[in-house]
C-alpha cells in the first residue's frame, strides 16, 4: 500500500504528512514503537523525530537500531510523499 492508496482508502482530507505518519505506524509496527512524529516536510526535505526514552540503549545513548529504522523510514517517507505530489 501506497500513501495514494491510504489516502484514498480512509478518505484522508488532511495534508499528506499526517496521512504519511498514520500509513507509517499501520503498515510498520517498529515505527509505532518507536512512536516517531513527522515534524517538517517542505517538499524536497523530510524530517521524523523519535523521542529519546522508547529508544534508549543501556549506555544512555539511542540504540542504533532505533536511528537506523527512522533514517529508512525517513527515506521511504520522503518517496512517497514525492510520489504522492
């Protein structure tokens, strides 16, 4: 499923972003986890935040298969918010 075929499919009349955040934490459980917000998007720049706790290593730094999961999600995000324009 595309961020076109969710839109479509939950009759989304919001911007494109928080429809992109919904399709993110229905189809990837991860990012739900990882309770990840898109914070800005400016049509060529796509930035998601996850918070610092639910990602936290033993050591006090984020794990790093919490940063590597948000930069792919970041990506993948990015593509269909560009397909969707």
């Amino acid at each position: 499923m595309n961020l076109s075929q969710f839109c479509k499919s939950r009759e989304y009349n919001c911007c494109p972003t928080q429809a992109l955040e919904d399709l993110l934490r229905y189809l990837v459980p991860l990012a739900r986890h990882l309770d990840i917000r898109i914070s800005y998007y400016d049509g060529n720049f796509l930035r998601i935040r996850a918070p610092f706790a639910p990602n936290a290593n033993g050591h006090g730094s984020a794990f790093a298969g919490s940063i590597g999961a948000v930069f792919m999600l970041t990506g993948w995000g990015l593509i269909q918010l560009k397909l969707y324009e």
